[in-house]
C-alpha cells in the first residue's frame, strides 16, 4: 500500500540519501530476519507482532505484504496513533493503543 499522505516524521525519512539508505536497510533486514524465521516453523497460524514505538505502522505495512501476521502496535504520539488507525484500523490482523508499554493498563488489554 502507497500513502500519499505522509506525516511530516515520514517526510524526514527521505530526507536525502543517507535517512532514505538506514530506513530501507533496516526494514530489508526486519523482512530478512523474518523471512528466516518463518521459513523454520511448522504452524500455519500467523505469527504475531508487537511493535513498540509503531510511529505510522510502516513496518505493519511492509510485514502484512510478505507474511501472515498479527499485529500489535503501541505508540504514545496521539498524532501517529490517528494517522495509523486511519490507515489500517479496518485491517482485520491490526490493533494498536496509544498506552505506554510500561503502563499496567497496556498489558491489561
């Protein structure tokens, strides 16, 4: 999925060559970690995430494309928590709070 409507922390990711080349390193290697990881289980059930700090849910995005998931994102910026609800909230394998995850009630839910 392409957003055109990025936020202006996803704006600074391509930044210039340097911001852009560490982003899309760091989820080339998540996808390989992944990719690693999956190809040694034996359950079909989807394998479950949880992203602390998700920011926008890129890696929701990229992860969702690849493999079969479920997904937990826990952010505490009420900007990116609106921005990510509105772009996945309707996906059937994505939740995220707005709860720190050293709060009791992040763990609660």
């Amino acid at each position: 999925m392409v957003n055109t409507n990025k936020t202006h922390y996803e704006k600074l990711q391509g930044y210039n060559f340097l911001t852009r080349w560490l982003h899309s390193a760091r989820y080339k290697n998540i996808l390989k970690i992944m990719a690693q990881f999956s190809a040694g289980r034996t359950s079909s059930e989807p394998i479950r995430i949880l992203d602390i700090g998700c920011g926008t849910g890129k890696l929701y995005e990229i992860l969702n494309e690849h493999f079969s998931i479920e997904y937990f994102g826990s952010e505490i910026n009420p900007e990116f928590v609106e921005v990510t609800r509105k772009r996945y909230g309707q996906q059937p394998n994505f939740k995220i709070t707005d709860q720190s995850a050293t709060s009791g009630a992040f763990f609660a839910r």
